[in-house]
C-alpha cells in the first residue's frame, strides 16, 4: 500500500520534473488544449452546426482521427509482437514506451468519439445495465469495448512492469506475458472493430470491401511504428534513455513492409474499382478526380499517394532508409500519408455521393480543426509524462526508498 | 400522487420561510411583495430545474413504465410549453393490432410538385431553420434509374420537365433495417406496425445510424431546431412529431400520430395527383395489398437486403 | 324515350329475376326490366347480395324520381346505364358529391328546360364557350357525354343515363383500366383515412372532363442546405443515353 502510494507520487514528481525545454513544450501544448477546449465548449452550446459536417457528409475530421488514432493505438502493442516472437531483445526496451503510446491514443480514440456526438450528456446511455448497450449488435458498441478493454490492458500491463521494477525487482515474465499476448490479439482486434465498422455498411459502397480490414492493419502497422520512430528519435535526442540504432533499423523495416502490404492493397482497390466501373465507383472516382466540377478530395488523396511512394522508396533502399536524416523524412511522409489517406481519403468520400447520389463537399471548419488540434495536445501532453516517468523508472532513476 | 404530495410539502415549507423571512424583513408591504415574486421564480426556474434534472435521467421508452411514461409526457408537456407557450398532447398509442403498415408510389403520377415535402415539414414539426425534410424528391433522366444522375435541388417554372420523371425518397422503414442494427444504445427499432421508430430522448446523436441508411433517410439536428409557435402542431407523439432537441437524429416514421388513429400520413393528404397509396399490408383487402399483387412494383436498392416496405410502381 | 316504373313490391322483383334467368340476352331496352337486369347482373351468383344491391338501385331510382316530382311534375324517365363490372368486386366505397356542391350551374334543367336542343356539331359562342374541349382528339362533343333530353344527367355510349355523381361510370367506358385501379386503390385519391370508411374522390375532382390531363405547375421550393454551408450547385455527370452515342459515332456530332 505505502509502495503504491509512493509510486503515484513518485511517477507524478517525475513526470513533471523537467527543463525549460520540457516546460516550454507542455506550455505550448496546454494552451492548445485550452483553445481546443473553448472551441468545443462553443460547439456544446451551439450543437454541431459550428462543424461542416451536414447530413449528406455527417461524419467529418473528428472520425477521420479517430481511425487514424485507433491505428496508431493498435500498432504501438504490435511491436511487441516481433519482440516475443522472434525473443528480439531490442524492441522489448522500448515497448514500454510504445504501451504509453497506445494509452495516449486510445485516450484521444475515446475524446474523438465524444465530440462528436450530439449529445454528449448522454453518453453514460451507453453503459451496460444502466443504459441500453446494443451490444453484440451495433459494430459502433464493440467499438467503445474492445477500446475501453484496450485502454485497461495497456495500463495495467505498463503498471505491473514499472511498479516491479520500481521496487527494484524484475516483473515476472509468467504474469505479464499472457496480459501481453492478450492485448497483442485484442491491438489487432481494435483495429479490426473500427474497419468493419465502416465495411459493414451496405449503404456505404467505398467501404463496403472485405480488403478494409487489411488495409486497416496494414496502414497501422506503417503509420504507427513511423510515429512512434518519431517519438523515439526525440527521446533518443532529450534524454538519456538509450535507443539503439538498431531499433531504429529494426521498426523501420516493420514500417517498410506493412507500407509495401498497404500500397499494394490500396492498389488492389483502385484495380477493383475502376478496371470495370460500376455505380458503386462514384466515391473512388470522386476522391481521385472529382465529379462535376467537386474535386475538393483530389489534392488531398495524390498528395498521399505521392507521400507514400516517397516514403516507401525511400524504406525500400537500404542506403537510403540507414541515413538516419531521410529516415525521419520518411516516417513523416508516412504519418502524414496514411493519416489522409485514411481520413481525408477514406471517411469522407464514403459519403461522397450519398445514397441518394448528391455530391455535397465537406471541408473542417476553424472550430473542428481547433478541436482536434486540442485533443491531439491532450494526447501529447499524456505520452509525454507517460514517457518521461516511464524513462525515469527504466532507468533507475527513482527508486522505491523503504523508509528507515 | 407522491409528487403531489411533495410539491404540497414543498410549498408549505416554502410558505413559513417566507413567513420567517417577512417577519425579519418587516419593512413593508412592498417587500413582502417582491419576497413573494422572487419566490414565484424560484419556485419556476426550481420546477425547470428538476425537470432538466428529470429529463437527464430519463429511461429509455421501452424500459418506462406504465406511470413513469405519464410523468415524463407530463415533464415534456411542460417543456414545450416553456419553449412555445404552448399547449401540446402527446400521445403514446401502441400498434394497431394486426397490422403492417405499407406504402407505395405511383412514379408516372408523381409530377415532382414537392406538396408532400412541406406537408410533412408542416404535420412533424421539423425545425424550420434546421431545415430537415423527410421527403426528397428526385428529378431523374428518363431512360435511367441512376441515382447519381438526380437533380435533388430542381426548381424549373412548371414540373413536370419534359424528359424527366420524378422519384420521391424517404425512409422506407426497411423490414431488416441497418439504422437500428447500428444503434449504439437501441435509440431507434421497429415497431410492431412496422415503423422504425426514435426515442429522441435516449439517441445519443453519433450518426452512425445515418452512415448506415442506404436510402439517405435519416436527418441530424445540427442545431436546436425552432418552430414558430403559431405553426407548431400540438397533437403529437411520444415516437412522432413531437418537439425535438438539438444533436438527435430524426426521420420520417409514417407519421404514427396519425395513421396509428387511422388517419392517413400527411404526404398522403397533400399529394395532389393520389401518387402515394399507404395501408396495411396484412390487410387482403387493402389498397396496397391489390397494388402489390396487381402492378408491376419495384423497390430502392433491393439488392441490399434491407427488405423496404416502400414500393414503387406504374401505371 | 324509355319508361321507368318503380318496383315496389319484392313479388314483381323475384319475377323479374326469373324473367332474367329465362332470357341470357335480356339488355337493357325494355324499360321496366332494366334496373332490375342492372341489379342481378351485378351478383348473379349471390341472391342476398343481389337483393341488397337491387335495394340501392331502388332508393336512388326513387330519389331521383321524388327529386324530378318536385322539378317537372311529372314521373321521371330515366333510364339508368348499367352497374360496370369491376364496380362490384372492389371494396365498397362512397365518394364525394360533386353534383349540388362543386358543379356551378347544376341543375343545368333550370336553363336547358326552355331551351331547344341543338343536335348540331359546333363552337358554342353564347354560353359555356369557356369550355376547351381537349379530350378526345376531336372526337367528342358535349352531346356525347350530356343527355340530350335531360341535361341533368351524363349519358353512357349506349344513350343510358349516368349521375354526375357517378361519373366515372362514364369515363371508365374508355379508361377502363384507369377505373379498374380506381376501384381497388391503385389510381384516384382516398380521402383523409386509410383504414374505415372508404371514401374516394371522383375522377372529375382531379381531372377537368373538358381538359383531363394533370396540369403544368410551379414545384414547392427546393430543399436548403444545412444553415451555415452554402449550396454550390452540381456540375452536369448526366451520362450519354445509349442511342445519343451511337447518333454521334455516326454523324461526327453531338446531339444532346
Ligand atoms: S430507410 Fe433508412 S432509416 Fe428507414 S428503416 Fe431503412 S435504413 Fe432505417
Ligand atoms: S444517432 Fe441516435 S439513433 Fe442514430 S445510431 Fe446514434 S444514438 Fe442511435
């Protein structure tokens, strides 16, 4: 119990014990949030008519960082995947950091959601007992399951790990590592949900496609470690925490096949569409070069192609991808790609022409944009304590002291 | 009966406080006045209070009882009479007994004249500046069935356009429908009639229902939809027209204020050419029933499985 | 000129339904077997629904009979035309009455009466000629739908009387398919209800007999986009008709 305590206060000092750096860069992130935060108060009194979304496009930037965030989440843990399987004692240094990356976006997941619901003082309708859960029924339910189960594992796993060690000990590979492979397969299965979420509907023929799972997966397990190779690098530069550069290597060589994997689904998909066009093409062919004159979609969806092939030569060549420079430069193409690639290039025109064959553009307002912007510092905000406290225990730096 | 008796109780301790605070206070009558009015408003604002407070806690309409359903229409009554001033009923008949409710369209009659459109706008109370139809008429290409070729947005001098027909869509209470598959929390299902149906006050307005329709039936209060009071209709119900609120989703459900009393639905009424044929479909006798087994019908987008109980048809 | 008689007692009406056993090709002609042919040629093959149906055709004959009492003093003679087939499967019906209500110069006996009836086909130049006759391309003209002798009364193609309010008695004599629906609820209008009474509109509610077809009008206004977006309007994406294509592969030129 003293231990505990003596934890939370401990990761609590350390999270927030840092130079002016640090403090210039939570400064900066809290008044994002804040502004984020009067954007969505000014959206909770005036309901979601400050948003662009319309009935013809009702689901806009909030969902499209919702699955990109789901992605990001699920693909932290798969990381672990290589390290247990193939006994890869490198990635296993930085897993813990990676679990603090899945919480942190499954916590933005959960905020995305929230907002854009209508009716946010009801989400507690949403509880089982107390409210109507449709529960194996509505693919939106398992969604909030399997995220809330996700959110619950990548915390207590973390938890277990660094509380040991706190306590100077080293965690029990027989307890932790079936809350491994459980949440591997559950990282899998969120990202999985949130694909047939939008596969499943019948009324929606861009999604209506078996391939969206894999896609899904494959975009996610590209994005995600290029994101999180990101993160490490600015780990590697603040502080002391040792990555090898071998990690490096190791996560973007995962980042380079799943891109691979994804580029050839997409191109799957495109075939599919357009070598025999159907009526169901309409979306494809307006997110590729607009109809009737619409074409808010094509800069967006070419830039992200064009990113991604960047990207994907550049992982692709040995030479290329060991040059530490165009490697960072990758991984932003990547992020930056798949993440319009499966918003901007996926949710929205799925209601671009609706059922009814109206071609209706959505374009963010200032107060979605601000919004998201708020979350994602939220987010930020969290990884990074997470981390910094994380990177603390790691290394010893604080340890649980029994009092005399 | 216990809320009377609360309010009575309340009332009373109210009453000797304000005793107390009139005696503390003797300055006159003018005082006690004003005591008397702010107490009024507190008394007002506090029965406004409990009833947001009620209305948070409000159940889902299926899981209501016989007499919590009285409350709460009470609860709403005085809503809308704040909102409106106003006195509305609103009505919670169940399903008529064997019945199946059916509609289905003549399209060589249907001259794109858009009369159901505003009708219904009229009967369900759709916000008017959130301006939510139910009804979209299509103008489409003769010699085509392709959506995609519509005009939604038609406004030429006369209707009809040589070369066109025209194709009114609205929900087509799916007998398997995806909206209510998709429900998070159960907020929309099928009725015994057939009718699917929101419980406004349980949606939690994420849309996901409106993502799944595929006949772009469903419609979202992006903002607190408003009616001048002058033109609200106040025989409503529960899963009708009732007044709406903000961030709900809502569509078009047969209107059950009307047929569930036998009434037709207001696109029936309006439409001047007779288009629109609605009845029972358990009923061999029916209308509907002769049209289905007679002509020559079709169906939105039947390929989808979703089993529409809205049928189109020709002369 | 043919005569009615009114059938009062059931005895006379069971010999006449006799009489139509006897002779299958008894028509129409013989006056004072009509309404009663009328009558059992509707449900031949049910006595007690015969007996009913017989009973209205009484009432109304005899209505109108009180009503020409009172207007000419004489007995009426008027020949009815007969129940149309379809009439008796479909649901029952009423519908609404046009005639005192709707129609401005009924009854048109109170100007007809004093007037000589012109058998001559022509342009009418003193009174109704506000009447466009667009029906029946050129076919038509009023004495094909009016009883010459009775203005008060349409007349069917076998010169039978028809009621103003039963009108789509007449028209049903070509639109016979239109009437058919009519009957069952695919065509017309039902008024205010869907279940209970049934009560229809006639065809002349909607379709002036002069001018039938629906006419040209201006649409209700288009929807609106959501408040705070603007609407931009579609390019055309009409595809080419299959023929269109074909037309301009062969000429060298568009033809829209
Ligand atoms: S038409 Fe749409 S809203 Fe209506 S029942 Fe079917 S899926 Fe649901
Ligand atoms: S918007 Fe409302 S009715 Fe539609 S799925 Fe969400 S909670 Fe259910």
């Amino acid at each position: 119990m003293k231990a505990t305590f003596s934890f939370w206060l401990d990761f609590i000092r350390e999270a927030f014990r840092g130079g002016k750096l640090f403090y210039l860069w939570m400064t900066l992130l809290t008044v994002v949030v804040f502004l984020g935060f009067a954007a969505y108060i000014r959206q909770f009194q005036h309901g979601l008519i400050v948003s662009g979304m319309s009935d013809q496009v009702s689901w806009g930037v909030y969902i499209s960082n919702f699955t990109f965030l789901v992605g990001v989440a699920a693909a932290a843990v798969m990381l672990v995947i290589p390290s247990y399987i193939f006994r890869d004692e490198m990635i296993k240094e930085v897993v813990l950091l990676a679990e603090g990356l899945a919480v942190a976006a499954c916590i933005m997941c959960i905020l995305f959601v929230t907002v854009d619901l209508g009716r946010p003082d009801r989400i507690w309708h949403m509880l089982p007992f107390v409210g109507e859960f449709n529960f194996p029924q509505s693919l939106l339910a398992w969604d909030v399951f399997v995220l809330t189960g996700y959110l619950f594992l990548s915390l207590t796993i973390p938890y277990y790990i660094l509380f040991v060690r706190y306590k100077g000990g080293e965690p029990k590979h027989n307890v932790y590592f079936p809350g491994v492979l459980i949440s591997i397969g559950w990282a899998i299965s969120i990202h999985t949900v949130t694909a047939f979420l939008l596969s499943s509907n019948v009324a929606r023929p861009f999604w209506h496609t078996a391939i969206l799972g894999p896609r899904f997966l494959a975009s996610a397990f590209s994005a995600g470690p290029a994101f999180f190779l990101l993160t490490l690098k600015f780990i590697r530069r603040y502080t002391d925490y040792p990555v090898s550069e071998k990690i490096f290597q190791r996560i973007a060589i995962i980042a380079t096949v799943a891109l691979q994997i994804n580029l050839f689904l997409l191109f799957a998909e495109i075939f599919t569409e357009f070598y025999h066009q159907t009526d169901h093409t309409a979306s494809a062919l307006y997110l590729f070069f607009g109809i009737g004159g619409k074409t808010a979609l094509v800069p967006w969806i070419w830039s992200a192609i064009t990113m991604n092939v960047v990207a994907v030569l550049i992982l692709s060549i040995e030479p290329l991808r060991n040059n530490s420079r165009l490697l960072s430069v990758a991984c932003v193409l990547m992020v930056v790609g798949v993440w319009i690639e499966k918003g901007m290039g996926l949710i929205i025109p799925g209601f671009i022409p609706t059922p009814l064959g109206e071609v209706f553009e959505y374009s963010p307002t200032l107060i979605e944009v601000t919004v998201s912007a708020g979350i994602w510092a939220v987010g930020l905000i969290i990884y990074t304590l997470l981390a910094k406290a994380a990177i603390a225990i790691e290394l010893g730096k604080v340890r649980y002291k029994k009092l005399p | 009966m216990t809320e009377n008796l609360k309010n009575n109780s309340n009332q009373v301790s109210r009453r000797s406080l304000l005793k107390k605070i009139g005696v503390l206070g003797t300055t006159g009558a003018a005082a006690a006045t004003g005591v008397t009015l702010a107490a009024q408003v507190v008394e007002k604002s506090g029965q406004e209070f409990s009833d947001s407070l009620d209305s948070f806690f409000q159940k889902h309409y299926r899981r209501m009882s016989p007499e919590e359903v009285q409350v709460t229409i009470a609860r709403l009554q005085r809503k809308a009479k704040r909102k409106y001033n106003k006195d509305i009923s609103i009505d919670t008949a169940p399903p008529l007994p064997v019945t199946l409710f059916g509609y289905a369209l003549n399209i060589s009659k249907c001259k794109g004249y858009r009369k159901c459109v505003d009708a219904c706008v009229e009967e369900n109370n759709q916000g008017r500046d959130t301006q939510i139809q139910f009804i979209r008429v299509l103008e489409m290409e003769r010699g085509s069935m392709n959506l995609e070729e519509s005009n939604h947005y038609y406004d030429p001098e006369t209707v009809p356009q040589k070369g066109k027909f025209y194709l009114p869509v609205q929900c087509m209470q799916c007998e398997n429908p995806p909206c209510v598959r998709a429900c998070p929390v159960k907020a929309t299902w099928k009725e015994d009639d057939g009718v699917v149906v929101i419980d406004y006050d349980w949606c939690i307005g994420c849309r996901y229902c409106m993502t799944a329709c595929p006949y772009w039936a469903r419609h979202f209060n992006w903002n607190e939809p408003h009616v001048p009071p002058e033109e609200l209709n106040p025989v409503t119900h529960y899963l009708g027209n009732r007044p709406r609120s903000k961030g709900v989703m809502e569509k078009c459900m047969f209107c059950v204020q009307r047929t569930r009393k036998g009434k037709q639905p207001a696109c029936m009424e309006a439409c001047p050419t007779g288009a629109r044929i609605f009845g029972n479909l358990l009923d061999p006798e029916s209308e509907i029933r002769y049209i289905l087994e007679n002509k020559t019908v079709f169906r939105l987008k039947e390929d989808l499985g979703t089993e529409p109980k809205f049928w189109y048809f020709t002369d | 000129m043919f005569k009615i008689r009114l059938i009062t007692s059931s005895g006379l009406l069971v010999f006449a339904l006799i009489l139509f056993y006897l002779n299958p090709f008894f028509s129409g002609q013989t006056a004072s077997a009509t309404k009663v042919s009328d009558a059992a040629a509707n449900t031949a093959e049910d006595n007690t629904e015969s007996a009913d149906e017989t009973k209205i055709v009484e009432e109304e004959t005899e209505s109108e009979s009180d009503d020409s009492d009172e207007e000419d003093g004489d007995s009426s003679d008027v020949v009815f035309e007969k129940l149309l087939s379809y009439e008796k499967y479909a649901p029952k019906f009423s519908i609404k009455p046009r005639k005192e209500a709707e129609l401005e110069n009924f009854p048109c006996m109170d100007c007809h009466e004093d007037e000589e009836t012109n058998y001559n086909i022509r342009l009418l130049e003193e009174d109704h000629e506000d009447y466009k006759l667009e029906h029946g391309a050129e076919r038509f003209w009023c004495l094909t739908c009016h009883q010459a002798d009775n203005r008060d009364y349409l007349r069917s193609l076998k010169n039978n009387a028809i009621d103003f309010d039963q009108s789509y008695r007449l028209c049903g004599q070509c639109h016979f398919q239109r009437q058919k629906d009519w009957f069952f609820g695919a065509h017309g209008k039902r008024i205010g209800n869907w279940s209970g009474e049934r009560k229809l509109y006639l065809c002349t509610e909607c379709h002036d007999p002069h001018s039938p077809s629906i006419k040209p009008l201006k649409p209700n206004p288009p929807p609106k986009v959501r408040k705070g977006l603007v609407f931009v309007p579609n390019g055309t994406h009409i595809k080419k008709k299959v023929w269109q294509k074909y037309l301009m592969d062969q000429t060298g030129e568009k033809h829209d």
